[in-house]
C-alpha cells in the first residue's frame, strides 16, 4: 500500500495498536451478579398463536395453516387428512 505524504495518521501495521487506545475502555470489572441479571432477563416467550375461523385449531400468525393448509382464506396446501 502506498502511502501520500499528506497522509499523517499511524503506518497500516501499527494500525490495530493504534485502533486500541480509540476504543473506549471499562474502569472497573463488571460483577458476576450484573452479569447475570442481565442474561437472566431474556426469559423464553411462548409464540403467540392465532385460532383459524373455519375449524378453530390453532396456527402460528402469518404462516400457512399446517392443520388445512390454508392462508387467508385460500387452499395454498393440498392436506391430506
């Protein structure tokens, strides 16, 4: 790589050193109780579910009926039952 002499900033092998001292840095060490309470907030959520009109079974939204194969109240799939 070629460098201008206008250019001023750190040589490209210096550059990931250089990179460190940008980024900021953490004073002290986070505690393990911090930690956890972070992680233990993102708690599993069941998905939400929709109830078909026609025969009333349960499907996720958005998506095909895999019970009738049905999507907004058109045959999409051909079920066998």
């Amino acid at each position: 790589m070629l460098l201008s002499s206008a250019y001023k900033g750190p040589a490209p092998t210096e550059f990931k050193l250089y990179q460190a001292f940008l980024m900021g840095q953490p004073k002290r060490k986070h505690s393990k109780q911090r930690s956890r309470k972070r992680r233990g907030a993102v708690q599993f959520e069941l998905p939400q579910l929709a109830k078909d009109p026609q025969d009333g079974t349960r499907f996720r939204p958005h998506r095909i009926n895999p019970a009738n194969g049905m999507y907004r109240g058109r045959q999409v799939l051909d079920v066998e039952v």
